[in-house]
C-alpha cells in the first residue's frame, strides 16, 4: 500500500523532502486617484506660484502633466503677438497630451493662475499606463472625451450665446459644476477679469458689469474669494 506524503509545517504536502511553496496572489487592482497624487517612479510634482509659467508655447513636448491643486490657464499666442485664452484647467485635468499624439513642441501656454502642484508624468511611463492599466486608460479617455465635449460646447457658446451667458457658464465650469461635489456654494479660484474678459470675448468693462450683476441678485459672492451658487445656471438656461 502506497504510503502519504508527509505535511510540511503549514500543512502542504512533501516532495522528496521539499515543501511546495504557494506564491501569495498580488493584489488585484490600480489606485489610479493614489497614483495622481503621488511622486514614486517615473513622475514628480512640482510647485507654481501664481502667474509662473509652466511651459511656453514651442518649448519640447516631451512629457504629459496632471493637475493636482490649484488652476492653470492655458493659451495661444499668434504670429502678430495676439494672445488667446482657449482653456481654463482645474484639480483632476490632464494637459500637454499632445505629446501622445506626437506632438513634439507644445502648441500653447500653460500658466499657473492659482498657487498650483502639477504632477509630471514621463511620456514612456505613460504609453505604459495606458496599455497596462484598463483603469487609469478608462480615467484618461474620460478626460479627453470631457474636453472634446467642451471644447463643442465652447464654440456653440461663441457663436450663440451673449456675453453674459458666456461669463455664467464660464463660472460654473470654473467652480467644477456638475462633477458631484455637495457644497452648493463653489470657491473660485482667483482669477482677474481680464483673464475671464480673454476666455469668454468681451471686454474687462463688460465682465466687470455682470459680475457685479451676478453679485446683487444673489447668483454669486464675494466673502473672502469669489464663491458661486447653483441659481447662476438659471442664467444659462435662460432664454
């Protein structure tokens, strides 16, 4: 009669005086949020006052940044020096992915407008992620697919809509409306109506007489930063 194996000390079954050993499975899943927000690897975060440029238009496009904290502005100058505000980006925006696309200069100007941390991510490190982590791809194309939306809605924005309502929308995207927070009242970060005057086509006389529009009738308040209230949509929905 055959005899059994003996057990080992953990009870797994003996060959020729060998135990056989079970490698522990990895855990299962990628943190994409932990990844964003931290600096292991192939990535750094670095800090930007306010009003610091954080590439130039031309300069080498040869990584991809995430915003942690704080706004960014990006914008185009023309061959005649005419500068264009085309985005205003805020915590959980990726910028410069160009460079995916194989952009090798960067086609426009990133500026902090807030006290900002960007996270750096090397261009290699993330073709990588995108092929390796279904996740943090998912998170990404949401991000490219919200910005083509946008950018749409932009240029409806343009071309249909005053100046006014441009402004409104322009304030509630700013204040992150819609993206699930629960405050009801949303602080800005600091921004000049000369910028929010470059953003939406109009001049810093016309933003000036609509923020203070806004102010009085309740839609928007200045306490400390400029804080705006869910009642400013009813602005845009307006017709």
């Amino acid at each position: 009669m055959a005899s059994v194996p003996k057990g080992d000390a953990q009870g797994l079954p003996s060959i020729r005086g060998k135990s056989r050993f079970v490698e522990p499975k990895k855990p299962s899943g990628f943190d994409v949020e932990a990844f964003l927000e931290s600096t292991v690897g192939a990535r750094k975060a670095v800090k930007y006052r306010r009003g610091e440029v954080i590439f130039s238009q031309g300069d080498p496009g040869l990584d991809i940044r995430y915003l942690q904290q704080g706004a960014v502005k990006l914008s185009v100058l023309s061959h005649i020096g005419k500068e264009a505000v085309v985005a205003m980006l805020v915590p959980g925006d990726f910028f410069g992915e160009g460079a995916l696309a194989g952009q090798a200069v960067r086609m426009g100007t990133a500026t902090a407008v807030a006290p900002s941390s960007v996270l750096i991510i090397e261009k290699a490190a993330m073709v990588r992620l995108l092929h390796e982590e279904s996740s943090f791809s998912d998170r990404f194309i949401s991000h490219m697919l919200t910005r083509n939306m946008r950018i749409e809605a932009d240029l409806v924005d343009q071309l249909f809509n005053s100046s006014e309502k441009r402004l409104a929308r322009t304030l509630l995207l700013l204040a992150r409306y819609g993206h699930g927070h629960g405050d009801p009242q949303r602080k800005l970060p600091k921004i000049s109506q000369e910028t929010l005057a470059e953003m939406i086509g109009t001049t810093r006389s016309r933003v000036n007489f609509f923020m203070n529009k806004f102010r009085k009738l309740g839609l928007i308040e200045y306490n400390g930063g400029l804080k705006v209230n869910n009642s400013l949509l009813s602005i845009v929905l307006h017709d």
